[in-house]
C-alpha cells in the first residue's frame, strides 16, 4: 500500500476517521463510539477504513506515516469528576485560593445557586511556607522539611498526583523547581505538575485551577495513550502516533502525557482549522464553523485567517487556566434529548442519550425523545440510508418516543412536537453563534457559515437564514470535520511568559529576552518531535491593555523581536482591535503589555487539491432517487422535497430546493428558497435566492 495518513476524533456519540493519501482524503468512516472503552471505537474505525481499501488493519496501519487522534478522555473525566485523587501545595495563607475562586458567583441572580465544589478538597490542599514577591524576590525562605512533611502526609492519603502553585511563580520559579525535586526524592514516579511549567502567567485562581487540572488527569491520560499505543503497536502501526491539543495543533503522543491539560477540549479546537482550510477553497477569510454531532454543537469563527483563542474556556465551572481556540460548546446535538420542564415548557438538552442507548430510532433502548428522532419524523432523515445504510432507523420507536414525552404532555400531534423540537435546539444553537459573533461586535453576516457535524447539514442554512447570512458550505466530509482539521493542522506547541511593561518606559532587552527563550522552548520540543529546522515555524504574541484594565487582549507581534521602529506600530495595532473589539480607543495613551507568547510549529503534509475534479453538467437528475415529504418551517407544512444521491452528485451540478442530499455519514436539507452547487472539491455550496432577512 501507498503512504497514507490516518486522523481519529472520539466523540461522546460517534468515532469519526479519515484516511488520506498523496491524491488527497480517500475513506470518511463513521462508527459508533465505545465509552467503556474508547479504543475499541478506535480499533472499529480502522478496521471499516482497512476493508474499504481491500486491506486488513495491518496492511493499513503499516502504511501509516501519521496517525492523528483526538479524544474526550480527559474532557470526560473532569465533566464526571473521575479524575485521579490529587493533593495541592500552596504557599502558606494562599489555602483558600479554590474556594474564594474569582470572587464572583456564577448566577448571580439566581438566590439558590449552590456554591460550587473546588477541584481539590481542603483537607489535601497543604500550605508550605515560603514567599515570592512580585519581583522574583525571596521575602520568606523554602522551609524544606515543611515540604517534605506535607509530601509525607499526602502520601499517607494516598493520592495520585501532586500539584504545585506558589504564589508569584511565575516571576521566580526556583521554589517550585525545588519542590518537584524533593516530591521525587521523597516520592519517587508520583505524577507532578508545577505552575511555572504548566502555565506561567499571571491570575493566581487561574494558574493554579490549570496545574490542579493538569495533575488529576494525568494518571489517565498516561493510562490511556500507553493502552492505545499498545493497542495499535500490535496491530500493526509502527510509528508514535499524535494527540489533537486545545489550542489547535497536534503534539506527540509522549508530549500529551507530560502536559495533559492540553488534551482537555481538545477535539473541538480542530473545527475552526477544517473551517478555515475549506472556506479558503472559495476564497473566504472570514468564517463561523458549526460542527453539529451526536452530542454537542459547537461554535468558532475565523476572523480575517486568523482563529482567535482565549484563556477563558471553562470545564464545568472551573476556568481552564491555558491558552485554547475559542470555541463555544452547547448541548445541543443530535442525540440532545427534548424534555418538559415542570412548568410546561419545551427544553432540548444538555442531557444527550450518548452512544449507549442512543436516539430512540436506534432500537437500542433508548426511550428519550431526542433531535435525531424529530429529524427522523419531520423527514430530514432516511430510516433505511443511515450512515449509508449500515445502519437502519425505527420511525415508530421515534414516533412513541416523541408521543410519550412530547406530544401528549403538550398537547401537540408528533409532527408538531418534532417542529417545536427542531425549532428549539435551532433557537439554541443561534443563540449559542450570536454569543461568539454579535455579542463580541461581529456582524454575522458578513461571514461564510461552514457547517460541519453528522447533523449539521439539516439545520445549517435554517440557521443561516436567521442570522442572515446567505452562503453555507457544507463539505463533502462534513461528517468528519474535526478529524479532517487534525490532518490539516501542524504540530504546534504554545509556551507563554508574564512581563509587565509599557509603551512610555519599553524594556526592550528582556522583552526580546523572553520571546528569544520562548522560541527556544518550542524549537526544543519540535527537535524532540522529529521536526527539522526547514519545517519550524514561530509566531508572536502579545497581551495588551490601557491602564487600569482588568482584562486584556491578544493580538500577533510583526515579528520576532521588537524595535523602536516597531513598536509604536505594535502600539497602533492594539488600539485598532481594541477598537473593533469595544468601539473606542484613547489615542496618545500608553498602553501596558503583560502576557507574551510564542507558537512553535512543525509543517506537517498538507492534502493536495489532486483530488479536484472537472466541472460537468448542472443537471443533478442523474443522482435523483425520487421524493419524501418533509417540514419546511418557510410554509408550515410537509412538502415534497427531491431526494438526490451525495455519492453519484458531480461538481457542477446545481439543486435548487426543497431538497435533500443524502451523504453516508450526513444529510443536507436545502430550504425552498435555497440553492446548492457541487464545487470542484466535491463540497456543497448553498446561497440563498434572494435576502436572508426576507423570509
């Protein structure tokens, strides 16, 4: 077999695979998603991709150059709480630091909140003394047998893994350096995270939640990447294979289990790269990605070619702490189960019926009402084509299902109640886009919404049209958008600094000190990757605000070092975002400069266009299988609507609606007032005939 590069995501509901070749994406498998034990779902998809190349999984795995591979592992077991027990120490009179949190409280309007559980209880949060001033001076020395007492006694608690968060470590770290050498003499192999190397920024709450998660995920991060390595060793792959991480790259299997945090959220930070790479295929720089599964939706932009990421993602209630694509994630997937709540009003989610049991069409005894089972009903989707007809659908388990827990409880018919469904989860996932684009002063309809996600192609141009927005692409391997962004994306490693200056006394010497370090921190980790220095690349970050701002924003430096030249042009470019970002800026003021940052990245085999074909003719009617009725909110009421073959569709062909395109891993829902086109790269483009606003 030729070379071929292999990309897995695990989702809470489906595994999705892609394998490519020099010609480009060759096999997109869908398979449901193991939860005991995800790597059977793995070991599941490769076999369905190795017998669609007329091969066994050997044969396949040997001709493997890249296996890529995402996972919700981590994500998973912090959202349930099945971390590894996990002991803090902090410096003496910083104890509290998990509880007192942001000092905020989460709904503040809502007088019954429950004050929310920190990650660590107090009883293994011991403090130690010593003290750091802001300088990176010593105010109280390390009282060394204070340490080895507190290691003693968490020992005798028997955790897991220590974490370690000293206040002001992030200027001075040698007391945390130190610390993590008498944790290993006194505990030798026990997993250990320090601050000033998981994530050496300011924000005390922050920092220490990053180093507290990066610790308690630790031991199954380790567990699960050597069981999966195995795995796939006997089976055939000779090659470490990569991990997907949260701020949009790739990293070495190895690398993700000595800085795990970087695996939690992960999967959903490779949407907005697919995004980008498709929506550049027709010249577009400004994008929102949707990828709709089984269970979340999840949301990103891509502003002017450049995928924003933030350090404010939160797992649960607690901050991440790390620097991650922004993404914005809801309950909101097909497999989101529909519910009344006491006083009779219709909600959809957060609770999904997951892979086991599933939607109810399944026959797998699930008995919830979910999306899936109104999309099955309204007749967006094909009982008997799912997942290219590997998979039969029950409508009538649908029916009882939707009957049982919607229809009778409201009073509605089972076609009625699968609209209201639809029309609530899509009111969700509108809210959830106006979140990351109108509450942030961007105007959603100057963009280009690329749908992704098994059912996400039903409901993209609805979405569309109420946003305003009038061209959606859906790609051909939109049922797998994330694991085509892991083959799209680079290794990538992040490492950042806290140094405070200002434009008025610029310290230029440690400035460019710090960024010079930095990319040496990345290009060491791309040496210890196989990267050679012709594939590196670096890239610049600053973290600026006026004074006396309490938040601050990043934005890219010109280079790699910064000048008197350059710098008031650095100066320029934060006033313009900020002035994007809120409307107003104060010419003449300085700004303060506190975080820096720098990516180091590993070109990685990018897929060619060789796979393009020849534009034919418009006429779709070779692929037209015949006709269904199916609800189109336009009118209220069931309509015919064409039903047209994905697989036998050719570039070049047109479909206006009402109509639907059947994909194996998804189906497109064309509205009446819509129009698709097959693209070159075989992707659908749909435009509206006319103004959004209009209907």
């Amino acid at each position: 077999m030729s070379q071929t590069r292999i990309s897995v995501d695990v989702g809470g509901t489906f595994t999705d695979l892609i394998l490519a070749d020099e010609t480009g994406v060759r096999n997109v498998v869908k398979v449901p998603t193991t939860p005991h034990d995800p790597t059977i779902g793995v070991l599941d998809a490769v076999r369905l991709a190795a017998d669609g190349r007329g091969a066994s999984v050997g044969q396949l795995l040997r001709a493997c150059e890249f296996f890529i591979h995402g996972t919700t592992v981590s994500t998973n077991a912090l959202l349930q709480k099945k971390t590894a027990k996990t002991g803090l120490l902090c410096t003496k009179g910083h104890r509290h630091i998990l509880y007192y949190r942001d000092a905020g409280k989460l709904e503040p309007y809502n007088l019954r909140v429950k004050y929310p559980e920190p990650l660590i209880p107090l009883y293994l949060t011991l403090p130690v003394k010593e003290r750091m001033n802001s300088e990176g001076g010593v105010e109280t020395p390390l009282d060394e047998q204070d340490v080895r007492e507190a290691v003693r006694q968490l020992k005798t608690w028997n955790v897991e893994a220590i974490a370690v968060a000293l206040l002001w470590s992030v200027v001075n770290p040698a007391h945390e350096q130190r610390i993590a050498e008498m944790i290993e003499e006194e505990w030798p192999g026990i997993h250990t995270s320090i601050s000033s190397e998981v994530q050496p920024l300011v924000r005390e709450y922050h920092r220490t939640c990053a180093t507290v998660i990066d610790a308690s995920v630790k031991p199954i991060i380790r567990r699960y990447v050597e069981s999966l390595q195995k795995t796939l060793a006997e089976n055939g792959l000779e090659n470490e294979f990569l991990m997907v991480v949260s701020s949009g790259g790739v990293m070495s299997a190895p690398d993700s289990v000595k800085r795990p945090i970087y695996t939690v959220n992960s999967g959903p930070s490779m949407g907005p790269v697919s995004g980008k790479v498709c929506a550049e295929t027709i010249g577009a720089r400004n994008v929102i990605v949707i990828d709709m599964g089984g269970t979340s939706f999840e949301v990103s932009t891509v502003i002017n070619g450049v995928i924003p990421v933030s350090r404010e993602q939160e797992i649960g209630a607690d901050p991440l702490g790390i620097i991650a694509t922004d993404v914005n994630t809801l309950g909101a997937g097909g497999g989101s189960i529909a519910w009344v709540d006491p006083g009779g009003m219709l909600c959809v989610g957060p609770r999904s019926a997951g892979a086991d049991p599933g939607p109810a069409c399944y026959a797998m005894g699930g008995t919830d009402a979910t999306v899936t089972d109104a999309d099955v009903i309204l007749g967006y989707l094909n009982p008997d084509n799912f997942l290219g007809g590997r998979k039969k659908l029950d409508r009538d388990l649908s029916h009882k299902a939707i009957d049982q827990n919607i229809a009778r409880p409201l009073s509605l018919s089972i076609e009625e109640a699968a609209a209201a469904i639809v029309t609530v989860v899509e009111e969700k996932m509108f809210s959830g886009i106006e979140e990351i684009t109108v509450r942030r002063g961007i105007d959603p309809r100057e963009f280009l919404l690329v749908s992704g996600g098994g059912a996400g192609a039903a409901h993209a141009a609805a979405l569309a049209e109420e946003l305003g927005i009038e061209c959606v692409l859906v790609p051909k391997h939109a049922t797998a958008l994330c694991a085509f962004g892991m083959l799209a994306s680079d290794i990538r490693f992040d490492n950042a600094i806290t140094y405070y200056t200002d434009s008025k006394t610029f310290d230029f010497e440690a400035v460019n000190g710090n960024l010079t370090r930095l990319e040496a921190l990345g290009r060491e980790s791309l040496f210890a990757g196989g990267i050679p220095p012709e594939k590196m690349r670096f890239e610049y970050f600053v973290e600026a605000r006026y004074p006396f701002q309490v938040w601050g924003l990043e934005f890219p430096l010109p280079g790699g070092r910064i000048t008197e030249e350059t710098l008031p042009e650095i100066v320029e470019d934060f006033e313009r975002l900020h002035e994007e970002r809120y409307g107003a800026r104060e010419p003449g003021q300085y700004v303060e400069f506190t975080h820096w940052r720098v990516t180091a990245s590993g070109l990685m085999p990018k897929l060619t266009a060789a796979g393009q074909k020849p534009f034919g003719e418009e006429d779709a009617s070779k692929a037209l299988k015949g006709e269904r009725k199916a609800y189109f909110k336009e009118t209220g009421a069931f309509e015919d609507a064409r039903t047209y073959d994905g697989g036998v569709l050719t570039p070049g062909n047109e479909i206006a609606g009402p109509a639907i395109v059947e994909e194996a891993g998804t189906t497109l829902v064309i509205p009446l007032k819509w129009k698709a086109s097959v693209t070159s790269r075989g992707d659908y483009l749909l435009k509206h005939n006319g103004d959004p606003s209009d209907t």
